[in-house]
C-alpha cells in the first residue's frame, strides 16, 4: 500500500495539550455553515452520520471508536455492514496540502500534495484538495451513500443551521421537486432541469468549499500541543521528550519525511510534520479490515491489494505535473 504521509495530529497525540471542538476563538460566517455541514448527521441516506463520525474532535478528527481502531480499522458507514477499504485519516491540519502535482527532488521523483490516503483528492478542480476530499464521502455507497449531489444541497438548503446556507452563497439553491426527500431516501437521483442542475453542482462546491474552511479553522488546526508551545519557547520538554526529539531527528529518521526544518513541511513558520509527498510503507494487510468481505464492492476477496497512490493514477489522466 502506498499511502500519504500522515499529517501532524497523528504525530502529536502524545503530547496534545486541549482536545475537542471548541479549541478556536470565533469563526467567521463561512466557517460556522463548514461546522454545522460537517457535524450534520442527516448528511447520509439515513439520515445516521456526520462527517464527524469518523473524524471526531476528541481523537485527532479521526475514527473515534478505540475498539473498531484497534481491530478492522475500517468504519462503517450509513448502511448497516457496510464498511469502507480504509481507515479515516485525520481531517486536521490537512487544508495546507498542495493541489496534487509531481516534482523532482534531487533525484528523487516525488507527488507531492492531494487528499485522501491515495492522493485521488487532488485539488485540481476545485484549487483545494481539502474542498475536493469533503464532497466524496457524501456520495460514496460505502460512507454516508446518497446517491446525488442533489441530496445533499437539498439537506443543507432546507437545514436549520446558526448560519444558514444561503447567507453565505446567497441564491445558490435551486428549484428542487417536492418528493426530493423521498427520492433521496430511496436512493433515486433527483430530476432537475439543466439549469437547476447547474446552480446545484455549484452549490455543491460551496459546500466542500464552507467545510474546508472549518476545517482550517482554529477549531480544527489548533496548534495547542505541546510541541507547538515547545517549538514557541514557552515550556521545555521533559527528559524522556527529549530523547524521543532526539530519537525523531536522528537514528529514526522520522524527520526525513516529517519535516521539523524549513521548507514544504511549513505553514507560517510552524511545521506541519509532514512534506506532503507518499511513500510505499510496506506494512501486511489488517485481515480483520471488514472491507475483505464486502464482496458487492470487492469482488476479490481476501485477494484485493489496497494500491494506494499508484492504484489511483494508474486510473486517472488529469493528475498534474511540473
């Protein structure tokens, strides 16, 4: 498996200092409609699950469920047994991820940037990985399963949030049909004319683009651990944090991929312990990942290979290069 390398709230679990959703001080009107969007269990078929419910705030913004992490790994989704490939990544600290391109590094031939742990996110369309990564899991029939963008704008049109929709992209939701519940419900696309089929595909961005901006908020890109205090020269480490430091930028090599120095693994002078690139890691496949026995989606079996970022672009002719 070729997977991205793991952004920060993964590294610093350890020495996190305030967890939860409210880390932030106010966030601004578009970030307010992203929290309320990305924490609106009505957002799959079943009206059963949020973003959130695999990218909690009290662990990191990933899957918050210690047993399923500890076993198969892989969360279950709006339909009951339904289960998808992989783990959550963290939706922390991923908005400063580049529109996914390919360089050379010294001789090193790198892609660098995207969403999602195989990069198939990769912020060409939209200018944002984050933005792109948000509209898949609404649609996926493993994940929150409805089956049209249409839905969704029609569930955040007609919700009750703090801040609604539409004062934020004002006129942006189309004419829908009065059976649209239904027809979403059941799994149906919804019937829209051309152009109200164009004004939703559009309302359909600003919703990735209104969770994005949550997403980079202060609520989920707190900056408060530790480390950062440490890195600020507002407290020492311990010893035993220390040689763990030591450990990390030297006989680990943790460093060589979770950048400390200056440089693409940086955000206004703090590091972000990543430099966004992927590496093959070469672990054995989790055969208590349910997704094996998903035969309607994996017809393999036991025998599909999770190919990470070279699955994706064997598949893709738009990933962008230097």
């Amino acid at each position: 498996m070729t997977a991205q390398r793991v952004f920060r709230s993964a590294l610093l679990s350890g020495l996190v200092a305030v967890a939860g959703a409210a880390l932030g001080g106010d966030l601004t009107s578009q970030q307010q409609l992203g929290k309320s969007i990305f924490f609106d269990d009505n957002l799959a078929i079943n009206n059963n699950q949020a973003c959130a419910a695999c990218h909690g705030p009290a662990a990191g913004w990933t899957g918050p469920d210690s047993t399923i992490n500890a076993g198969g790994a892989a969360y279950e989704g709006s339909i009951n047994g339904r289960f998808g490939g992989r783990k959550p990544p963290s939706s922390a600290y991923a908005t400063p991820s580049p529109i996914l391109h390919f360089q050379m590094d010294d001789d090193d031939e790198l892609f660098v940037g995207g969403n999602f742990w195989d990069g198939r996110a990769t912020g060409e369309r939209l200018g944002s990985p984050a933005a792109e990564q948000a509209q898949g899991p609404f649609l996926n029939p493993l994940e929150q399963a409805l089956p049209d963008s249409a839905c969704v704008v029609y569930r955040v049109c007609t919700a009750s949030y703090p801040v609604s929709f539409e004062s934020v992209y004002p006129d942006s939701c189309p004419a829908f049909p009065a059976d649209t519940d239904a027809l979403c419900a059941e799994g149906s696309t919804v019937p829209l004319s051309p152009a109200d089929r164009a004004k939703s595909n559009e309302a359909y961005d600003s919703i990735a683009f209104a969770i994005a901006a949550f997403e980079g908020s202060p609520e989920s890109n707190a900056y408060t651990s530790k480390f950062d205090a440490y890195q600020a020269g507002k407290v020492a480490l311990t010893q035993q944090e220390k040689l763990g430091l030591n450990m990390f930028n030297g006989k680990g090599k943790c460093a060589a991929c979770h950048v400390l120095g200056q440089g693409r693994g940086k955000k206004d002078g703090v590091p972000l312990l990543t430099d966004f690139t992927f590496d093959n890691l070469g672990v054995p496949r989790n055969l208590e990942n349910p997704f094996y026995l998903q035969t309607e989606f994996n017809p393999t079996g036991y025998a599909w290979v999770d190919m990470g970022l070279g699955g994706f672009l064997v598949t893709s002719p738009d990933v962008v290069y230097e």
